[in-house]
C-alpha cells in the first residue's frame, strides 16, 4: 500500500495530467448528449454578460450601417404585405383567423457575439427562454440565413451559424424548384456548396436558391445566395454547386428569430413513420 | 509593484480578455487565428509546482471554452502544453544555470532559446486543439495548413507579449 502511495506521489504529474485530460476530452465528446447541463458556452451568465456590455460599447460604432440595413428590410417587408396596416408595439403579433392558421412568428434579438474564422461558428443572441426561444428555432436576417438556436439561458441563447460542420439546410433553386442540401465545407465563409443536384438539371451563373420550406425550422423561400460554378466530383454521379452567400455572416448585428409553430406536430407525424429519419 | 502571483492573476484575466474580446473576432488567411492566451502557460516561472500548472492551465482552457463555444477543446489542448512543458524546459536550458524561480523571457533564455521554446508548445497545442475541433482527420491537409498559419501567428502575438512584459515580470 505504502509502496502505491509512492508510486503516485512520484508520477503525480503524470496522473494528474491524465485526470485533467480525460475530464477535458469528456465534457468534449458527451456535449452533444447534454448540452444543455453545462455551463461552458456563451450563453453562461458570466461570458454572456461580457459579450453583451462589450456589444453595448462596440455597437455605436455600426449604428448607421445598422440604420441602413434595418430600413432595407422594413422597405421589402412593407412592399410585400401593403395590405398589413396593423400597427402593434410588441414584439410578436399573432392573428387568429380561421382561414389562415400562422405558422411563423417572429422576435427579433441582437447579434452579441459571432465567429467566422473557426470549422464551427457559432452566434449569441441577446433573447432567452423568458422572450420565447427555444432550441431548434431559426435565426435569420434579412437577407439570409444565419444559423440554428443550440442552447438557450433564461436572457441569451446561442446558434449553430450556417458556418458549422453540423449545419446541412434543405435549399431550392428558385426558378426551377430542384432541391439539394447546401453545407459549409469550412474554407470561405462567403461560400458554401450546395449538393445532390441531378445532373441533367441545367444550371447557369447567377440563379438564386431560397430554402426549400421542408425543413421543419425555416420558412420557405428565404434568400440563400446565388450560384458560382459547378462540377461533377470525382467519385460522384451528382452536381455540387458553389454558392455565393448573399449574407456576409461576418457583418451581421442583429437577426430574427424564426419560431415554427408547427415544428413539433410535424417532427412527431414524420417520427411515428420513419423513426429514424 | 504587485506580488508576482498576483502580476499572474491579471495576465490570466488580461490574456482571457485580449484573447475572447479581440483575437477571436482575428480572421487572416482562411480561417485561421490567433491564441494568444497561451502566453500564460509559457511564461510561469521555471519551477512551478505541477500541480499547480496543471491546474492553472485547465482553468485557463475552460475560461476560454465558456467564452468560445468550443466544448471544452481549448481546456484539453491547454492541459496538453502544460504537460509538455516540463520536459521542453529542461530541453532547452539544459546547459544553463537556473535557480528555479526565474520566469521564461529573453534574458533569461536568450532569444533564440524562447522562440524555439515558445514554437515548440504552440506547435503541439495548436494540434491537439485543431484536431480536436474538426475532431476527424477527413480533413487532414486543410486542418495541417490551418494549424501552421496559427502556430505563425500565435507565435508573432507571444512574443511581442514576451516583449511587453519583460520588464513587469523581471524582477
């Protein structure tokens, strides 16, 4: 026994090395079965406090970009529905009518944290669980998608950006309604490819994709870029496109949190036919 | 002046900031950046206890982590370096005469000595961490270029730390 106690106490180094390490790369390897437990991402109370007064302070300085960008969209979303007169002073209006069932509604948040330079980026919003968000709802700007609520605090919440190995978006391309799914594949973050399109769907520079409306968290139609090029991959019978983003994800300072409000009966409904889909 | 362990403690803090505010948001040649938190782990006196690096270095790696969002990759890349560390230092002073409490910078190890010294750990925490964030090696050409272009970089960033701090730390 003794002779342990020695054995111990002069490799200490070595054992307390391994004990660090394996707590490390366990928080890494389990993070994705309890995310939520822990308190090591930006949302914690502490780094989401940083972010946010470090925000306040930085985002004078983007005020009238901002200005510009917000008067943009409130432009297209005012043409687009000359008929919604309601003024409300709320974050989210919901309408009841028995003819139209809402589906999406809206809340927005400010960007107080964002990365592009890492293989997964991630965004922190400046709305929680007590504003309504919740994981799996969507986040995206005016004129894009921005990424995927992760893990929420009861102020913050943080997203997968579209810029994360795990991001895979069901995309359409708008003038010939072809689906394929577009990913990051991690070298520019101004572009990213978009795959599974059949080969005889004929394709030029410049066509738009929008999302598709299948996934279960974003609406249909969102701008997504347009395409750069194309090519058949070595190995493969399909085309994979590179697609021009059209929001430049290291610009953006505030977003819309999309929630679906349908998400959950068409998860279960799609589960109870093929539960591993 | 403060204590010495104390000048510790705000470099910790100070490096943490420089590191989640500023050079994470550093984005040069594709996507690589910059880890100037490593500064820290480098710079402790010679004869630190090994717990004590231990430890220190994997509070250093969770703090980043809660403030990066990368699980706690930055912690294990961290406790890493610091486990290395030991035997890089009787590497490269093996022929010099140390009490023990000095602190690693230019006059004591002479330029050429701390820069190797310096590339040598960031070298090795820079793979743990890169491999680790891809956690695969599907993407092993591009990870290896990302992992070179950091290691430059971070390297330029300690040792203009190094500079800065030689004469607050000297003493």
């Amino acid at each position: 026994m003794r002779d342990l106690f020695r054995f111990i106490q002069r490799y200490h180094f070595f054992f307390l090395f391994l004990l660090f390490e394996t707590v490390a790369i366990s928080l890494t390897a389990s993070y994705q079965y309890y995310h939520q437990a822990f308190f090591i991402h930006s949302a914690n109370i502490v780094s989401a406090k940083v972010y946010d007064t470090f925000d306040r302070v930085t985002s004078y300085l983007s005020l009238q970009k901002v200005n510009r960008q917000l008067l943009d969209d409130n432009t297209r979303l005012l043409n687009k529905q000359r008929k919604n007169f309601v003024i409300t002073d709320t974050d989210v209006f919901i309408a009841h009518d028995s003819i139209y069932y809402r589906k999406f509604s809206y809340l927005h948040a400010q960007v107080i944290n964002n990365s592009v330079n890492r293989r997964d980026n991630y965004i922190t919003l400046n709305k929680g669980s007590i504003h309504g968000v919740a994981p799996d709802m969507g986040v995206i700007a005016g004129n894009g998608v921005m990424g995927i609520v992760r893990n929420v605090s009861s102020h913050y919440s943080v997203a997968m950006s579209l810029l994360h190995s795990d991001m895979l978006l069901s995309v359409r391309i708008h003038k010939n309604d072809h689906i394929g799914s577009l990913q990051w594949e991690g070298t520019n973050y101004r572009e990213a490819h978009m795959t599974y399109i059949p080969p005889h769907v004929e394709l030029a520079v410049g066509d738009t994709i929008v999302t598709s409306g299948y996934s279960v968290v974003f609406p249909e139609n969102i701008l997504i870029g347009t395409i750069k090029d194309w090519e058949i991959r070595r190995g493969e019978t399909f085309y994979t496109a590179t697609i021009d983003l059209a929001l430049d994800l290291n610009k953006i300072s505030y977003a819309y949190i999309v929630k679906n409000l349908m998400q959950e009966e068409q998860k279960d409904l799609e589960l109870s036919v093929a539960p591993d889909m | 002046m403060l204590r010495i362990h104390w000048r510790f403690v705000v470099l910790f803090l100070g490096l943490v900031f420089v590191q989640v505010l500023l050079l994470n948001n550093v984005l040069l040649g594709g996507y690589a950046s910059p880890q100037v938190y490593v500064l820290f782990v480098l710079m402790l006196p010679v004869n630190v206890p090994g717990w004590l690096l231990l430890f220190s270095s994997f509070a250093l790696g969770l703090v980043v982590d809660a403030f990066s969002d990368s699980l706690a990759i930055h912690t294990a890349a961290t406790v890493f370096m610091a486990f290395c560390r030991p035997a890089m230092i009787r590497f490269f002073t093996g022929n010099m005469v140390l009490q023990g409490q000095e602190i690693p910078s230019f006059s004591i190890f002479g330029s050429f000595f701390l820069i190797l010294y310096s590339l040598v750990l960031i070298f090795l925490h820079h793979i743990s961490l890169f491999f680790l964030e891809v956690f695969n090696f599907g993407e092993f050409v591009q990870t290896l270029s990302r992992i070179i272009i950091s290691t430059g970089l971070t390297l330029v960033f300690v040792i203009i730390g190094f500079a800065l701090l030689d004469r607050s730390f000297s003493n």
